[in-house]
C-alpha cells in the first residue's frame, strides 16, 4: 500500500515520530505556543522571524545568525530554559559565547 500524506499530515509526522522517540526513552515532553516563545526571547508575542533570529543570536552569542528553522528551535530551547527556571542555571554553568566549555 502507498501512503499519501498532505497539509496537515505532513507537519504532524516528524512531531508524532519525536513524540514515540522521547516517549520510548521515558523523556518529558514540553510543548510551547508560537507566541510564548516568541514573547520569552524577543519580549512580544508578535515577533516576526527577523526578530526572533536576532534575538536568538544575541542571546547565545553566535557569531552569525542561524537560519529561520534553527533560530526557531533554538528560541524554543530558550523559552523552555525560561518557563523551567534553567536561565540561571545556565548563565552561572560553564556556558559561554554560545558554546559549553
């Protein structure tokens, strides 16, 4: 049989297959809301791309910006740093410029 996958599906596949991925290997599973994300790096929920990959590399100190998708997830491992408590966590560990040393 052939499977035909459209809209939606095509977007909902790679999530469930990381879902199965964390759920096998008895891993939290967090979701966020674009704009929370948005709201936790760039200070407004209504950021566009642009401002998210700014924010994104200043924050970690890259020394370029990613690209949009990498920005993205790198602003929800941000968010996610935020809503648990984990940003001074981080900023007192051995983080820095973006690298672990």
């Amino acid at each position: 049989r052939d499977l035909v996958v459209t809209g939606v599906q095509t977007c909902a596949l790679p999530i469930c297959a990381a879902m199965v991925a964390c759920v096998t290997n008895d891993l939290e599973i967090h979701e966020y809301a674009a704009r929370q994300i948005k709201q936790s790096v760039v200070g407004t929920g209504a950021a566009n791309k642009q401002q998210v990959q700014h924010m994104v590399t200043a924050l970690l100190g890259l020394s370029a910006e990613p690209a949009e998708d990498a920005a993205d997830g790198l602003a929800a491992a941000l968010c996610h740093c935020h809503t648990q408590g984990l940003a001074g966590a981080l900023a007192a560990s051995r983080f820095s410029a973006g690298r672990l040393r």
